[in-house]
C-alpha cells in the first residue's frame, strides 16, 4: 500500500479529531493527574482547531495517507522569540500521531520527515517538542532524526 504525506484538507478534519482524541487518552494513560481526560467533545473540539490551522501561513498539519486513509498526522507552527521558553526563532511540533494499526511501518518517521523539511522551508533555524516521560518510543524516533534532551518538565500536585 502507497503512503503519501499530504497537507491536512477539511475532508481530513473528522479523522483527525480521532486521532487526536487518541493522543488525549494516551497522555492521560501516562499520567491522570497531569494530562486532561478525552471527553465525549474531544475529538469534535480536536478536529475543529486543527481546522483553523489549515489556512494559517504560520503552521502546518500534514496527514499520512495509505490509500486513501488517513493514519496519522502532525501539526506543527512556526514562532518567534519565546522568552517564557528561554529560545529563539523555532518550529514547535506540536503533535505527532499514528493510528496504533499503522504504527511501526516508517508512517511516523515520514511524517516527521515532511515535517521538519516544511519548517527549514519556513527558516526555522531549530525546531523543539515535547514529549511525555514515558513515551519511549516516541523518544526514539526523535532521538533517531537528531532530537536532543534540553528540558525536563516536572510536576507537583498541590491539592494531594
């Protein structure tokens, strides 16, 4: 089967909403108390912000496609100077996700391959993630096209 990456069309916006609501759950699986639970509107409520990124000259959602279907997708942005963050210009990827039955079949490493030549297009300079502690194979894949570690986000419930 051909896998094509392709710009995100409003025909991609329902499956996108899955897919998202798919990486809602698993952060959530990862740590409750950190990440939001899905909700019977997530995956409306998904689908309808990444719609308003498709027009944006500012970012990027990029969907594998596999004869026909949608399988994954990446939603990237291109920003400025972040004080908050301590850095300069850089693309933020946002999201990267891959339907659980596609996964291990290069469906993500092309994704994010479409994804980091679209931002040095944009003259991103670096392009920064995050990524949860326990997502390991994430992890991986990141550290395989030439990610480094540079933050650790940490923690603390203050009503425990």
């Amino acid at each position: 089967m051909s896998l094509v990456i392709r710009r995100a069309t409003e025909a991609d916006l329902p499956t996108l909403g899955r897919l998202g609501a798919l990486l809602v759950r698993a952060h959530h699986d990862f740590d409750a108390q950190r990440f939001i639970a899905a909700s019977p509107r997530t995956e409306s409520g998904y689908a309808g912000f990444l719609g308003t990124q498709l027009a944006s000259l500012d970012a990027a959602v990029f969907v594998a496609d596999r004869s026909g279907e949608v399988v994954g997708y990446t939603y990237a942005g291109v920003e400025g100077n972040d004080w908050m963050s301590l850095r300069g210009p850089a693309g933020v990827l946002h999201d990267i996700v891959v339907d659980p039955e596609h996964r291990r079949g290069g469906v993500g490493r092309a994704l994010l391959t479409t994804t980091l030549e679209f931002l040095k297009s944009q003259g991103m300079p670096r392009v920064v993630l995050s990524t949860a502690a326990q997502n390991e194979g994430a992890q991986r894949l990141f550290a395989s096209v030439g990610f480094r570690r540079t933050m650790v986000e940490m923690t603390a419930e203050l009503n425990a």
